[in-house]
C-alpha cells in the first residue's frame, strides 16, 4: 500500500471548484507534487513541489499544504480537466518516492 | 524543449531481464535526477529508481535486488534493467526526470508497455 493516499474517485460540476487531498504522514515533512494523467497518455505535472505550475498550465491549478494533507484545487474546473491526477512524495524514509494511488475526477 | 525518448523489449518471458533504455533531447544531462516509474491496474505508479551523471543510484527497496541502472552521459542517456520479470512486472514503464529546481518529475517519456508473458 502506498505511504500517501488520495480518494478514488471526486467530480465537479463544470465551472465549480474541486480539491484533491493527499493524506501521509511524510507529507508534516515533505513537499507533494501533482500530475495529470489522461487516458493512454504519460503523466503531466501540473503542481511543483514548491506548490508552483509549471510554464503552460492554467492558473486554475493551485497547489496547498497543512499539516499532513497536501490538496490540489481546480478553481472553475474545465471539461478538458477530466482525468486522473496524482500526488508524489517521499517515503516515510526519505530517501524515496511514493505516488498516491490516484483520484479520478469526473467533470459533470 | 527538453524531450525523453524511451525505447527496448516489450514482450518478454518470465526470468528473461528487462531492459529499457531513455535519451535526453534538447536539454542538459547534468544536475538533475534520472528515475524510472512504472504502472500497473494492480499497482498505479510505482517508483523504480533514479540516478545521476555521475552514476549514483538509488532504488526502491521493494525492486531492489533486481534493479540495476546505467548511465551514458556521452549519448545523454539512461538505463534501467530488471531481472527475473514475472507477470507481476507487467507494466507501462516511464522515464522521468526530476529537478531540484521544481522539485518534482517535470519531463516524463511517452512510457513502454511490457508485457511478461509465457
């Protein structure tokens, strides 16, 4: 099992705004980064760990942090943001990496 | 535009080893991190390893004993071989890099299925 977990599956109405948790204890002490994964496609990151977006993702993607929840927030979620997304983080160690096991949004 | 192109076996026997190689396109080998991510319906996306330029490695404990990595720093490209596969390694394989600067994977490959099959 992995050491950060997310919920399955969330959805949002279109044009509503949607966060995606990220639960682990390594998280009190380590940063998350966020990838979007679409059907048949290699993972994207839409969150840095320094809760930043990289060059070409929308500013609806926000990235937080407390205690040992890190969230990705989708703010005024598009139909294009329907997909898959992960959290990333070290292990309990440190000395490794851990994806969560993904939640599924559903844009309605 | 940095760019991983990822290529190698995609059927494969059990016991037979894994073998995937990744070239660094448009972009500098040096100072960042070289990993290899896998996924599986059974498992989501699993870490594998990472390495460096100058070829210091670090492995997910779970894959240790049969995970070596490489690097070619002249060709810009890494390696990752894994043996004695089972169907249990059956899995789209992905080569990432990871940047201290953004301090996450920023550039992943377009992943290889592998298939471990008798």
């Amino acid at each position: 099992s992995s050491e950060v977990t997310q919920d399955p599956a969330v959805s949002v109405a279109l044009g509503q705004t949607v966060s995606i948790t990220c639960q682990g204890d390594s998280l009190r002490s380590h940063y998350a980064s966020w990838y979007q994964q679409k059907p048949g496609q290699a993972p994207v990151l839409v969150i840095n760990g320094k809760n930043n977006r990289p060059s070409g993702i929308p500013d609806r993607f926000s990235g937080s942090n407390s205690g040992n929840t890190a969230s990705l927030t989708i703010t005024g979620a598009q139909a294009e943001d329907e997909a898959d997304y992960y959290c990333n983080s070290r292990d309990s160690s440190g000395n490794h990496w851990v994806f969560g096991g993904g939640t599924q949004l559903t844009v309605l | 535009q940095v760019q991983l192109q990822q290529w190698g076996a995609g059927l494969l026997k059990p016991s037979e080893t894994l073998s995937l190689t990744c070239a660094v396109y448009g972009g500098s080998f040096s100072g960042y991190y070289w990993s290899w991510i896998r996924q599986s319906p059974m498992k989501g996306l699993e870490w594998i390893g990472e390495i460096n330029q100058s070829g210091s490695t670090n492995y997910n404990p779970s894959l240790k004993s049969r995970v070596t990595m490489s690097v070619d720093t002249s060709k810009k490209q890494f390696s990752l071989k894994l043996t004695s596969v089972t169907a249990a390694d059956t899995a789209v394989y992905y080569c990432a890099r990871w940047t201290i600067i953004s301090t996450a994977f920023d550039v992943w490959g377009q992943g290889t299925m592998v298939t471990v099959s008798s």
